[in-house]
C-alpha cells in the first residue's frame, strides 16, 4: 500500500495545509513565505533534474517522477511530475486510447472516469502531478502530435479537458498544455504564430479558460512564439490574459528544457516554474534579482501560486491510500476496453458488410502488418509501456474461436494476400499510421514522429487495400491512427471502414467486439476527414513564421462550400436514429440569459446503440464574419430499440458571444440565432433547426 499523501508534521507548510478558511491560508502562506531566503524561494521555481537526469530522459522519457522546489527545512514537498496524454510513462501504466480516440466517444462522463483513473495510477506510484491534459487545436490535422489531443473544435475540446481535469484532480494536480497555438511540431521550438487578437480568443484559448474555471491547478507554456514573443516569455499570454483576466490562481510551467529562453523575460512575463531542471532559473535567477533586474516581489508573487496548489493538493486523495497493485489491474484494463469500445468510428458500411456474423462467415482473412503489432501511438513523451497489448489480430482470434477460421497474412506480397483474400468468406484489411509517421519530432537524424503533410496511408499499405478488394466481395478497412487519413485512392473499393485510432492496450479485443456486432459503434469523428490536404488551412512544417487565421475544421469546410470526405461529428451504426420535435424554452433572452434546447431521438433500427446528439448555433445578422454554425454543446444518449428520449442541452447567451477586439471585451450580439439539433456537422443532417433572439440586458 502506498498512500503518498503523508505526514507534514509540525511544520511550517504543515500550518498552510492544516488552515481552514482561504483568508487565514493566505496568511499563513504569507508567513511562510517571509521565512525563506531568496535561494529558498527561486528552488520553489526550478526543477531538480542533474544533466545526468536530462541524458536519462533520452533513453527513458518519465519512467520516474520528476522532482522539484522540495524545502525539508520548512517541510514544503516537492511537485513530483508524470506525463502521459494516454496514460502514465510510469512503469506499467494502464494504457488507454490516444486522446483523440476518447475525444471521439463524445462521453465525458467516461473521461472523468478516465481522469480519475490516471489520477489514481499517478499517486500509487509517487507522482502528485500529471501533465497529459493536452488541449491544442490542430489546426491541420498533419499535426504530429493531435494524437494527444481530443479534436478540433473549442466546445468539444473544453467539455472533454475539464471532464479529465476533474477526475484527475481528486488524486493529483492537473496541468493544461500547451498554452498556446502550438499545432506545428516539427517548428515547434522556433515558429512564431501570428494570429489575431479575435482568432486567438475564440479559437485558441476559449477551451484553456474553461479549464481554469474548472480549477486546473496548472498551465504549461508552449515553446513556439505568438506574435514575436516565446509562450514562456509572453507576458500578454500568461499575466494579461491567463492570471489577470481569467482570475487564475495556479501556477505556470515551463515545457521542458527549451521552454525558458530567457529567465528574466520569463519570470517578469508570469512564468512560475522553470523544468525539469535549473537552466534559466535557479542561480541565474538569484543573480538577476540581486541585480536588480527581477523585482522579489514578481518571485514572491510565483512561490504563493505554488505553495498555495501544494497546499490545496496536500489535502485531496483517497482516504483508504493508493495501492500500488492497481495500477494497470483488470479493472483498469476493462476501463481501456470499454473507452476503445466507444471510441471506434464506423464511417462505410455498404451492402451490410458489418457486422461479421459466425453463422455465415466461416473463413475470415486478417491481412497487413499492423494486424499483429502493438501499435497504441507515439513513442516521445506520452509513450506508455504498458504490460500487455491486444493486437487486432489476437483480438479477432480470440473472437472467433471455436466458430470460424482466421487465417493471417502480413500483406508483404500483395499477390499472396491477394490469394488468402480470394478464398475467404470475408476480409479484415488492418492498415494505418505508426510512431514512425507520427508524434514527437525528437531529432531528425532518426526521422521518427513528426507532421504529416502527406495525409494518405503509405503507397504499399494502398496497393495492398486494392489488390484485396479485387479479390473479396466484402473487405473491410481497419485503420489505425492518431488524425485525418485520406481515403480517396481506394475507399470506394471497399465494402466497410472502420476508424480505431490508437486503441490502447485492450485495443484488439474493441475491434473485434464492433467487427463482430457485439458492441454497436458509436464513436463520432472529432476532426474533419478531409478528401485531400488540398481543402485544408496552409501547412508548412518547417515553418518559421505563419499566420494562424480565423477558419479551419468544419468551420472552414462550411465557408469554402467544400465536401469533405467525412464530416466532424460523423459516425455510422447498426441500427438507426431519427431526430425530431426540436424545441426551445424561450423565443428570446437577454445577455447573461440562457435557452434550454430539447430534442426527441428515436432509435428506429433492432438493437440498442449511443447516439451523440450534436447541438449547433448559427447567426443571423451579426455585425461580424461569423461561422455559419458551430458546436455549442452535445450529449451521449442510450436507446433501446424502438424507444424514444428526449434529450435537453443548456445553451448560455455568454457561450454565443464574439470578442470585440476594439471594446477589448465579449459581445453577446442581439441578433437572431439559429439552433440545429442532428448526428454530425454535415448540413443535410441538421434537418431540425429553430431560432431565437438575444435581446436587451
């Protein structure tokens, strides 16, 4: 048993964590405060890794926590940091689908349950700080890293981080990241975002401040610039915005190693901490105050932030104690399952090719290579290793035995493949994307991870598709893969495809549950499946500079008139749903006011299913160019079959507002607004809409 909470005993931090009321736990940090030196203070915001830490870190990315600003004289515990946006790097971690791939279940409650999960794991193993809540927006959906990330869109984005936030947080603190406009990786140390004032607010950070009203305990800067200063040093980001105008109270780290260029313009910028290790801070940062150039009191201002999280975290956790023999349990394991389960995309499905039913299908070919390997996403810094992997083909295996034959072929000579397809009864082609094509650009001599500006599959994994569909009547895709994957080169070849992003440990078993009908899919998309990089937002990974505009994702599709080839929100099912009798509580509102939106769903088809009912708004007259809709809220509803449930979905006057870069504030327009209630983004499915209006205060 491993209860990580402790004992402060008589110490000074012990009087901070033992107060009450805020008022006197201000004080009392006050008076802690006023008993360190400056060094003791400045070691609060630096990390404590040696060089030989750094050189560790290359080999073993976080296979132990990551320390740093303990004080055993005045009994201050130091921040121990995990990362892992998929489940923790620490030893053998539960696995968990990709980000993307939860973002894709629509099921917040499910990713607190993750949250809390992780949360947990973190604390059985020494860390009482987790740094995998990542909330970019991939504007491109070349990004290497929207793996990590749960979509596209600032709704979606914002319900989904404070849903992890929250479970995480009854065990550990949580920090956002990376804050902000960094969805280039292969830039990402050098490239400076220009965006405007508005696209900022409304695009970029509507989502972080959600999470700060949700009580995130921290926030990591990002290492790219926006508008000529580094995130690190970007004092409009971090003081203007994050700690003055949203009220933050947490502190704020650094990304590692490179993330504080300059220690001065860090600290004086709202920078707090300084990881994994003492570069720009520590020493050289008692010389800048003792010179003058950093006021104390801007120190003063980040060791309060800090002392006042380790205080407010010291007093959260399980009373019964964190047991190390939970960690990837089969509890846990069943939690991955169920999330891959809800998270897998149907998006073909012609002439009924799924599901696989042993009653006709007595022979099923498996083929391509990634059928039989461990593939569950990037291997920089949210690698997880956990103790196992279900593979699909050990999935689908486990699936049929005993009903009908599977046979194998890794797919490396298509002629071959081409046979054991044509001799089956129906065709699992698994193909997709790998670490390799993918993730965390760390060097490129190795050339692993990085953006994609090639969105298709790899030219063999396509000629491999194409023979196979020559063959069988009913082949079906299974695709594995962290973002967009064009499709245009042959999906029209074939019968059914089936999206499994990076499925986690327990991926194998999901695929084979959805291919075999015995989990209806449910998974919606969270990103647009364009038809080729062509309809997408200007992409240069190697960038030095570039603009960051207004419209990307649907937004853009909808702008432009363009088809993509799936839409956001888009997802198939075996049975089928039908939406009607939208209503709204009010016809009009004032500012501040809010509109209950209800719609009746109907599951019209023979088995039970999760629809994602999707809630947009469009705008009518408005003084501004405006989306010609966007997400405003969703929920996850169960039917029975036949069974009909009305599902009701809060619409607040404030989450409608535009910001008026010149008042320098959020306008809620009195125009009217237009609600469309349906299963995805795409126009022809949101039949139902209504309007009302916001009019006076």
């Amino acid at each position: 048993m491993n209860d990580s909470r402790g004992s402060t005993g008589t110490t000074a931090f012990a009087a901070v964590v033992g107060t009450e009321g805020e008022t006197e736990r201000e004080d009392r940090i006050k008076e802690l405060l006023s008993k360190m030196t400056l060094r003791e203070k400045v070691d609060q915001m630096s990390g404590d890794e040696s060089w030989f830490g750094l050189a560790d870190m290359l080999f073993q990315y976080n296979h132990r926590p990551f320390y740093a600003g303990e004080n055993k004289r005045l009994g201050v515990p130091p921040i121990k940091f995990t990362d892992g946006p998929r489940g923790l790097c620490l030893d053998h971690s539960t696995c968990f689908p990709v980000a993307m791939a939860r973002g894709a279940t629509w099921d917040t409650e499910l990713q607190e349950r993750v949250g809390d999960t992780i949360g947990y794991e973190a604390r059985a193993q020494g860390a009482n700080y987790y740094g995998g809540v990542c909330i970019n927006v991939p504007r491109h959906p070349g990004w290497g890293r929207s793996q990590e990330t749960y979509g596209d869109d600032p709704c979606h984005l914002g319900a989904m981080a404070v849903a992890m936030i929250k479970g995480v947080q009854k065990h550990v603190m949580a920090c956002a990241k990376h804050f902000a406009c960094n969805s280039i990786e292969e830039a990402r140390f050098f490239v400076d975002v220009k965006v405007d004032e508005r696209t900022l607010r409304e695009i970029y950070l509507r989502h972080f401040e959600k999470c700060v009203q949700a009580g995130v305990a921290s926030v990591m800067s990002a290492y790219n610039k926006v508008n000529g200063y580094y995130c690190g040093h970007n004092r409009h980001l971090l003081r203007d915005i994050l700690k003055e105008e949203w009220g933050f109270d947490g502190f704020v780290m650094s990304d590692f190693i490179w993330g504080v260029r300059d220690g001065v313009a860090g600290v004086n910028g709202g920078l707090d901490i300084e990881m994994p290790s003492s570069w720009r801070y520590g020493r050289r940062l008692r010389k800048a105050v003792e010179r003058g150039d950093v006021n104390e009191e801007v120190i003063d201002e980040a060791v309060t932030r800090i002392l006042g999280q380790k205080a407010r975290f010291a007093r959260i956790g399980d009373p019964a104690g964190y047991d190390r023999e939970k960690v990837a349990s089969n509890e846990h394991a069943f939690l991955a399952l169920e999330v891959a389960q809800k998270g897998i995309v149907l998006l073909k499905n012609d002439e009924n090719a799924l599901p696989l039913s042993v009653e006709n299908v007595g022979k099923i070919a498996v083929i391509g290579e990634l059928a039989d390997k461990a593939n569950i996403g990037d291997r920089g810094s949210s690698r997880v290793n956990p103790p196992y992997v279900v593979t699909p083909l050990h999935g689908i295996r486990d699936k049929a035995a005993g009903k009908a034959e599977v046979v194998y072929d890794s797919g490396k000579n298509p002629a071959s493949a081409r046979r054991v397809a044509g001799d089956a009864d129906a065709v699992i082609v698994v193909a997709g994307l790998t670490y390799k094509e993918e993730g965390e650009h760390l060097s490129s001599v190795t050339r692993v991870g990085g953006d994609r500006e090639d969105l298709n599959l790899p030219e063999a994994q396509e000629s491999l598709i194409k023979a196979v569909a020559e063959a069988t009547d009913r082949c079906i895709v299974v695709l594995e893969g962290g973002s967009a994957i064009t499709m245009e080169a042959w999906k029209d070849e074939v019968e059914a495809i089936v999206m499994a992003w990076y499925p986690g440990m327990e991926g194998g078993h999901a695929v084979a549950d959805v291919l075999f009908g015995d989990i209806n899919p449910s998974g919606k998309l969270p990103i647009t499946f364009p038809e080729s990089a062509d309809q997408l937002p200007f992409f240069d990974k190697k960038a030095n500079s570039i603009d960051y505009g207004y419209y990307h994702g649907y937004r853009l599709f909808d702008k432009e008139g363009i088809e993509p080839a799936f839409p956001f929100g888009f997802g198939l099912s075996y049975t089928e749903y039908r939406y009607s009798n939208l209503r709204l509580s009010e016809k009009q509102i004032g500012k501040g006011g809010k509109v209950e939106v209800e719609v009746d769903v109907t599951n019209t088809g023979e088995i039970e299913g999760h629809e994602i009912v999707q809630l947009y708004v469009g705008y009518n007259g408005s003084k501004v160019d405006r989306p010609a809709k966007e997400l405003k809220g969703f929920a996850r509803l169960h039917l029975e079959p036949g069974e009909t449930k009305t599902q009701s979905i809060e619409l607040n006057a404030e989450d409608l507002a535009f910001y008026n870069v010149d008042a320098g504030a959020w306008e809620e327009e009195e125009i009217e607004y237009v609600v469309y209630a349906g299963p995805s983004s795409r126009q022809e499915d949101l039949q139902l809409s209504d309007t009302f209006r916001v009019s006076g205060p």
